[in-house]
C-alpha cells in the first residue's frame, strides 16, 4: 500500500469488497459442480438425456452456466478493481480470474459436446 487507509475505506473493504470476492471466488466452485451434477444426473437415464438434448435443454444450460460464468467473473472484476482504488495500489490482470473464466467456459461447453455425443453413440 502506497499510503495509509482512511477508517471509511477499512470498513468498506472489510464489509463489502472482501466478503464479495471471496464469495466470488466461492461461487466459482459450486456454478461448475452444478452444471457437473446436472450433467451427471442426465447420464444415469439414456431415455431423459435424449429428451433433453432434443428439445434443446442441454443447450439452454450452457448459455445459462456459461452466463453465471461472465456474470460472477464480472463482479469479481469490479469488486477487485474497487479493492485496489481504495487499498491505493497499482491496477493488476487477475490472472487466476482469466484462468478460471477460460477453464470453467471450456468445461461447460465439452460438457455440451460430450452429452451430444452421448446421445449420438448411445
């Protein structure tokens, strides 16, 4: 930190900012399980799951997943961007943020792939 932190600033990042990265970063974990449970409970019924990607379900659930994804990457940019304004330090690319984005788009959508593939071969 370049300076001190005004008493106004400590309460904003501990009751706001730093609560809702780590909630960020938590969410990050339970939207990929999610989308993994729902996958995985579609590959227990071959009848369900060819339902479900012919009407287009599996489809919905990747735009939906994959929209949980830019929307919590997106708050976590704000808010991390709100901790450096206030904590008076340098601007960063949160690299682990990118990373996680990218891995968690590539799932949901290999999972998208994976269960028309199953509906294909099965």
């Amino acid at each position: 930190m370049n300076s001190e932190i005004s008493d106004r600033e400590k309460v904003i990042l501990t009751g706001r900012i730093y609560p809702a990265i780590q909630s960020c970063v938590g969410n990050r974990y339970k939207i990929i399980v999610g989308y993994f449970a729902i996958v995985g409970f579609l590959l227990f019924d071959n009848d369900k799951l060819k339902i479900f990607i012919n009407s287009g379900g599996a489809l919905f659930v990747a735009i939906i997943f994959t929209i949980f994804v830019i929307h919590n990457s997106y708050n976590y940019w704000r808010n991390a961007r709100k901790q450096w304004i206030l904590e008076k330090v340098e601007e960063k690319i949160p690299i682990v943020e990118i990373f996680s984005f990218l891995i968690m788009v590539i799932l949901i959508w290999c999972g998208f792939i994976f269960l028309n593939l199953q509906v294909c071969t099965g």
